[in-house]
C-alpha cells in the first residue's frame, strides 16, 4: 500500500487517541474531555554513550544533571515513559553484587561512579509522573566499541566457559544452562531490589550473524558446540535451530513467570527486531529474525509471555519490502492475547513528517497499538519545544497537544483505586486528599469554554493552574493503568 493509503486509515487520528474506557469518546457538554491513553516511551541507551551519560568519566554530579535534563525532556514533551538501559553486556548502570560496574559511567569497568543511577532515575521519573522501565541485554557480554580489560568479576573472567567470542563482540551462551539460570537471576535481582515499573528486553538473543566470506553469505558458525553435543548426547532430538529457539523461549517464559510471582505489577516488553520472517506478510523481505537471532517473537506474542510488544519498525511507511504500516498489521494479526503492542519508531533518523505520519498510523490501527517507542534520546535532545522543525518540538507542539496516560493492562488486574475526595477549588488552585494507591493524578479544568488538564506524581494533593477555575475533576490512576471514578 501507499503512504495516503494509510493516512486514510489514521484520518482524525490525531485527536482520537484512546480513552481511559478504551473508546473515542466526543466532548459531552459540562463533562470534561475523556482523558487520551497512549504509551508515549523514550529508549534512552547507554551502550557506547549513545544518549546517557554523554561521555565516561564524568564527574556523579554532572552523569545526574544530564539524566535529570533528559527525564525534564521527557516530561516537556508530554512523554509518560523512560526506558533507560542499565545491563548493555553483563555489566551494570545500577549497584549490583551480581555483575561490575559498566565502562559506560566511569570508563572503567568495576570501578565504582560514586552513585546509584537507577536508583535514582526511579525517584526523579517518578517524581515526574513518568514510569521508569529497566532496559537490559540478557546475553551479550561484551560490546564491541568495548576499550578497557574486563573487571575481575566481570563472566569472561570467572566463567570463561560460559562466554563465547563471536568477531568482536563477545556472549553468554543461552545453551549453556547455567549462563541462561545467571542472567535470569541478575534480571531477577533487578526487580526485587527496585521500584520500576517495567522491565523490557532488546532484540540481541544470539547475535546477529557475521560472515567469513560476505559476497557468498558463508556463516561464521556460533561457536556453542560443548552446549550441543551435551544436549544431543542426552538424548535431545531438535535440530541445532530449534534448540537454539527453545533457550529462547525457555528464557522469555521463565522471565515473565518469575516477574509475575514476585511483582506483578511490573510490567515486561520485548522489543524484537520488526520482521518475524521474510515473507510475513507475503510482500516483506529483509532480515529472517527467527532463523538468524532464534528469537521466535511470534510464539511469545501469542503465548501471552509479555505484557506488550514493541517491535523496532525502523521503516518508512513507503518503504515496498519492509513498509511501517503492513508490518504493523500484521503485528496486530498475531496478537491472540491482546497485550499491549506499541511499535518502536526509528526517531533519529527520519524526519518529523514521517514520525508524525507512523504516530498516526499506530492511532488509527483497531485493536491494541495504543502507544509507541522513540528511538533514541539523542535527537529529543536538540530543539525548542516550540519550534515545529526539529523533532522535539514537531512532537511537542502537533503530535502530543495534551498529556496521555498509560494504558491498563486488565489482564494483570482491574480492580479501580478508590477516587479521590474533597475536591476543592479556590481561584486558580485545586486541592484533593490523596489516595493511597494513586501512581499518578490526572487533574482537569475548565476556564470559560477551555478545559485543560496535567497528569501529577501520586504524591501531589493540588495544583496552582495559573487561571481562574470555572470547574475540575481529579481522577487517580494506580501502577497498572487502572483510573478512579472521576471527582
């Protein structure tokens, strides 16, 4: 199909987002405009300094000013979600006893930044009404823009066995039992010992294939063959593909099992490469994901082993062979269980136009593509939010006009938190008691014919609008999405 194929398909998209209810809902006279749902997600990735910190060896104070600036970005431009990576390669962004520090922060490996970002990006994002999701690796174990000697506690050192090298990059083996059972625990780890809000997995499961001879796509084979020959010698019957799939598999669904046993609240996404197979549908090529990464994304998705999905579609909506929209489709065909599916956008690399035009795709698609993922931080960095010819402020001023919640996910629990009560209005300040299970406060009001509304951390109980309040309603809104009866 063609790109005005589909901007027809997303007619109107702009201002129908998602209710709270699930419905598109018009304006009832006296009654405040329903409240939009959309996961509005930031990947913010620290491996090789992508977006954060800009540079190792900063000083903590400098690392936390520039982390604080990129969550008062997010918050600017009506965000709602921060998936800040804090495990690019067995290390850590965070303070474990599992895994070394990463070079990432101090240039470095092991050596100690003198702090606790993820700690403290979970209060700052939530202090700012923005969910905070922990964004991890779960096999590579080192990078290959890699500069200094790995840490004595780092696996290449004390489980050599465990680690594989691949051309320059280097891996933990999911065939190896007890490697897989180690990035489970350190996953684990993770969600016990912090208040995030979701957890979310990349595309490298095994690594992307290289080659020893490119023009004739000769394979240099992975190199787990101890693994192999000991599950074919007990008596394994699966071909080498199909097992390398089945510890994918095993992984995700064990993962999402355990997350759900201790918190489960906490919400677990994947984000696969954006092509299953060639030929899925008939008319995509490029990449085979299934037979090259062993990452079966279809069989999670219809599985119900996450609780969204956010498939990197990093094409353009014209592009023949791998087109936004008919991937996205299809994407949405697979989805039996009806989690979340939000696509991730290749932000920094196309113009505003086109991420406006995938936006309004996503919003016009039936079904569960309430919400999307940008890609990368770096280009959100750069631009007023005023000025609509740089991304940040085509997104702030046209794309995003007013605040979104996340949306709910009923199949984790529905119960409603109890709505707030003794709303008051004095001139142009609104007052509530708090409730005990609000993440975060939508709070609208009407001036004249206006009505206006801002989405605040739980821990608020008013709010100074800056104009004189005609009416206002308060609504909470717990952890997983769930909102009040209105007041």
């Amino acid at each position: 199909m063609k790109r005005r194929d589909f901007l027809t398909l997303s007619a109107g998209a702009g201002a129908a987002l998602m209710t709270s209810d699930g419905q598109a809902h018009a304006q009832s006279a006296g009654l405040p405009p329903p409240i939009a749902r959309e996961f509005r997600g930031l990947w913010v990735a620290s491996v090789n300094n992508i977006d954060w910190p800009s540079k190792p060896g900063l000083p903590p104070e400098q690392q936390r000013a520039e982390l604080i600036a990129l969550l008062d970005r997010a918050k600017r431009l009506k965000l709602n979600a921060v998936l800040l990576q804090v495990r690019t390669a067995c290390d850590a962004l965070y303070r474990s006893e599992k895994e070394p520090w990463s070079e990432y922060l101090t240039g470095t490996m092991g050596q100690d930044p003198g702090w606790d970002p993820l700690a403290e990006a979970v209060k700052e994002a939530h202090d700012r009404g923005i969910e905070l999701h922990a964004w991890v690796n779960p096999f590579r174990a080192r990078q290959s823009g890699a500069k200094g000697p790995a840490a004595p506690n780092h696996l290449s050192v004390t489980r050599p066995g465990w680690v594989k090298t691949y051309g320059n990059l280097q891996w933990l083996d999911p065939g190896e039992s007890d490697a897989s059972k180690h990035s489970l625990d350190v996953l684990m780890d993770i969600v016990r010992r912090y208040d995030i809000d979701g957890l979310h997995v990349d595309d490298y499961f095994y690594p992307y294939k290289i080659y020893t001879d490119e023009k004739n796509k000769i394979e240099k084979p992975f190199p787990d063959e101890p693994a192999w020959k000991r599950y074919t010698l007990s008596g394994g019957k699966l071909a080498r593909s199909d097992w390398r799939r089945k510890n994918i598999d095993d992984f995700i669904r064990d993962l999402y099992q355990q997350i759900k046993t201790e918190k489960p609240w906490v919400k677990f996404g994947i984000s696969p490469f954006g092509i299953w197979r060639p030929g899925f549908p008939p008319q995509i090529t490029g990449y085979d994901s299934y037979e090259n990464l062993y990452g079966d994304s279809r069989k999670w998705m219809r599985e119900g082993w996450a609780d969204y999905f956010a498939p990197q579609l990093y094409w353009k909506i014209d592009q023949a062979g791998q087109s936004f929209p008919i991937l996205l489709i299809w994407w949405s065909e697979q989805n039996a269980m009806q989690r979340h599916l939000w696509p991730g956008l290749y932000t920094s690399k196309y113009p505003p136009l086109e991420i406006e035009y995938q936006i309004k795709v996503a919003r016009g698609l039936s079904g569960s593509a309430h919400g999307h993922l940008h890609f990368s931080a770096v280009v959100l960095k750069k631009g007023m939010e005023d000025d609509t010819n740089t991304m940040a402020g085509h997104l702030a001023s046209i794309v995003y006009p007013e605040p979104a919640l996340v949306p709910s996910c009923p199949w984790l629990g529905s119960d409603l938190p109890p709505p707030p009560r003794g709303v008051r209005v004095s001139g142009e300040r609104i007052t509530w008691q708090p409730v005990d299970k609000a993440f975060v406060y939508a709070v609208q009001w009407r001036t004249g014919e206006r009505w206006s509304i801002v989405v605040l951390p739980g821990d608020h109980a008013s709010h100074d609008t800056g104009a004189q309040i005609d009416q206002a309603v308060v609504t909470a809104v717990d952890r997983l999405g769930n909102a009040s009866e209105s007041r």
